[in-house]
C-alpha cells in the first residue's frame, strides 16, 4: 500500500507542476497580447493603478502610474502658441511617465501684466474627456480632483539661460522620470511659459497631441454658423479660400524687424502683393469667395476689401455679419473659431511666419495624409504661402514636413517650406 500511496503523491505532484507550468504560459500569451512588440506600436494595459504603455518614439515600455502627476504654469499669449505649449506640457507629462494636471489657459493677450492674463480652464475651451479618449495610450490630462494628496509636491525649477542647455535639460527631466522623484504625487515645474521650454519630441508627436484637441460644443457650433454664412454668400456652391492677412499694425513693426534681424525679405507682404499672389493660385476656379482671417481692430484701415480682381468675392466678419458671433468674446476664443474657419477651407493661404497659419498646415497636412493623398498630388486640403513666391507668381504650395525632429519651423516660421 506503501508504494501506491507513493505513486499517487507523484502523480498529484507532476499534476500541480503541469498546471504551474500551464498558468506561466498562459499569462505570458496574454502579456504579448496585452504589450506587443511590434515597433512603433502604442500598446496599453491596466492593472490596478498601473498604466502600462508601450512608447512609440522611444524604445522600451514606458510605465506611467495614473495617480503620479504634473503640474505646469499657467499657459499665455496667442491661441498656437498656447496650443504649442499645451503640447509640450503633455509631452514633457510622457516622457516623465505621468498624467498632466489640466493647466489654466489665458483668455487675453496680456502676459506682461498677470492681473490682466484671464485664465480659462482648459475644459472650457476644449473637451477634456474629448481628449482623454482621443489620447488614449499616448498622454493623459487629469484633474485636480484626482489628487490623493496635494502637498505631496516637488517642486522643479526650469533652468534658463544660454549654460542650460538642450543636452542638460534633456538629463533633468530623465533624472525626474525614475527613482526617488518617483514617490511624490506631484512634480510642479515652475518658471518659464511651456512655449519657452527647450523641444526634445519631433513633429508628429505634437500632430498627435493637436489631434487631440476638439472645441467645445458651443465655439464648434459657432465655427459651423460662420462657415455656413460663407457658403450661403453665392446662391450656387462657389469654393472658399481662406486668406491669413497679417497685415495689421503690430504685426507690420514685427515683421519689418524680423526682416532685418534675419537678412530677408520673405516675411511681410503687402496687401496688393497678398491679393495679386492668391489670384495667381494656379488651378483656382472663379468665381471664388475669399474668406479674410484679419484681427480687425488692429487694422489701420478697412481697405482689405479693396482691388480685388474679377471673380473674387472678398468678405470679413462685418461684412459677413458674424461680428456678433466673435465680439461676445475673449480674444482666445475669437481665435479659436477663426481657426476651425481657416482650417476647414477648400484653400487656405497663410503666412509661414505665423504660428496660427503654420499649425492650421500641419492639421491641413495630416488630413491628406490620412487620405492618401502626397504633396504633389493633394486637391482636398491645398495650403499656400503668400510670403514666399511659388509657381506663375502666385504663393509657394506649402505642406509641414512631418519628418522634422522637433518644432522649430513651425514655433518661429521659415522659409523653407516643404511643397
């Protein structure tokens, strides 16, 4: 009896390891299924409060746990340069492998005078869970709410000046990514605008965080009201080109500057040469309504209506009548509609000096991408320089090159325009 009970213990016992061994292999097949290895894949799994993503511009699993943050500074100046900075505060939230805490925008164009910045939360501009969900697996936004424990905060300075350089900004944030940094809740950058920030993420990363980005129901439905006026101007269905005419007065003494600083004359144009170059589109069909993103109050005179050719329809707001649409509020949220405007157009003309105009072509190019459509080819999302001379002297076809390793171009404008 001895001997059988010996040979059912060793049964028993080959029985428990064959069902170890068959639970191991289990959860690793579900782990390749759960992470991929597949390069270049954003992969992402839950457990518990553990994120697990796999990082598409860098090698690796990158993990980021849900209730480890970021905070950044409040976001000022110009509608893209807030987007650029929003960006890069994701970006900068990515790669230290947290979720960033839902920064305040600035309403206003006041950055000097704080009292006069008007912050406005991000939700109230964009749609918050919009994002998440569009994000997903890339960067994440939370909420103060989700803090567990607020005054479990680091604080870390930005560095600044010509001796901090990219290389050694660079080696901060991947010293703050690991280790004992790793036990507050709560790293909060001070310091510097995020738009001031050195750039270490190439293009396509902040095209994916702008893909991101979706207006709130009521500015979205005020961009549809405008661009419906603009269809309804011709009783048959006429193309629209959406011109980006920096021609105001600040823009002007900026530019001029910018000319002489840089030993070109490929910045600023006039109104006439603005006008000749977009009727020079070639392949443009007549008649054509222009629709003119101008900051009207900033104008010297009201003469942008003016010498334009047969064929072409120019309008502005007033004209239009969608004063009323955009007066009712802040200048970052006249700038918004005026955006999704421009960027839905069957052409859009810009200045490559503009960051407004600079990030409606790289959204314009992502659009044909997705289509399948080159640069050479493209007629659903057509965009132009009219700064830079392009072909029969009309403006220079112009594409974002998406190849490019960091933001630069696009931040603070360029010549050298993919087409």
């Amino acid at each position: 009896m001895l001997w059988m009970e010996r040979f059912n213990f060793k049964i028993s016992s080959n029985s428990i390891s064959l069902k170890c061994v068959f639970v191991l292999v289990a959860v690793l097949i579900l782990r390749a299924l759960l992470l991929p290895s597949i390069p270049g894949l954003v992969g992402r799994a839950e457990w518990g409060n553990i994120v697990y993503i796999r990082n598409d511009s860098q090698s690796g699993i990158a993990v980021r746990q849900d209730n480890k943050f970021l905070e950044v500074p409040q976001i000022v100046w110009g509608l893209n340069n807030q987007k650029i900075a929003f960006a890069r505060a994701c970006l900068t939230a990515r790669m230290l492998n947290r979720t960033l805490l839902m920064p305040s925008l600035s309403a206003s164009l006041f950055y000097k005078e704080i009292d006069l910045l008007q912050p406005i939360s991000f939700d109230k501009v964009f749609q918050f869970q919009k994002f998440n969900e569009l994000c997903n697996g890339f960067v994440r936004l939370g909420r103060y709410s989700d803090l567990s424990n607020p005054t479990q905060v680091l604080e870390l300075q930005k560095g600044s000046g010509r001796k901090w350089t990219l290389e050694r900004d660079l080696e901060q944030l991947r010293e703050h990514s690991k280790g004992k940094f790793d036990n507050y809740q709560v790293i909060r950058i001070i310091g510097k605008n995020p738009f001031l920030w050195h750039d270490h993420w190439p293009v396509r990363d902040y095209a994916k965080v702008f893909e991101c980005l979706v207006l709130v129901d009521e500015f979205a439905n005020e961009a549809d009201r405008v661009v419906s006026r603009i269809r309804a101007v011709s009783l048959q269905p006429l193309p629209y080109v959406a011109v980006h005419m920096r021609v105001e007065i600040d823009w002007m003494i900026h530019c001029k500057k910018l000319e002489q600083r840089l030993n070109t004359n490929q910045i600023c144009s006039s109104k006439d040469e603005i006008i000749q170059r977009v009727a020079n589109i070639e392949g443009l069909k007549t008649p054509a309504v222009v629709y003119l993103a101008v900051a009207d109050k900033l104008l010297q005179n009201s003469s942008v209506l003016e010498s334009w050719g047969e064929g072409f329809l120019p309008f502005e707001k007033k004209k239009l009548g969608v004063e009323g649409i955009y007066s009712k509020y802040p200048y970052l949220i006249q700038s918004a509609i005026d955006y999704e405007v421009c960027l839905r157009a069957d052409i859009f003309v810009g200045n490559s000096f503009s960051t407004f105009s600079s990030l409606i072509v790289l959204e314009r190019t992502q659009k044909m991408i997705k289509k399948g459509e080159s640069g050479t080819n493209n007629i659903t999302w057509p965009s132009y320089a009219y700064n830079i001379k392009g072909e029969s002297n009309g403006p220079k076809r112009w594409i974002t090159n998406m190849s490019d390793l960091n933001l630069q171009a696009i931040s603070y404008g360029t010549t050298h325009i993919s087409s």
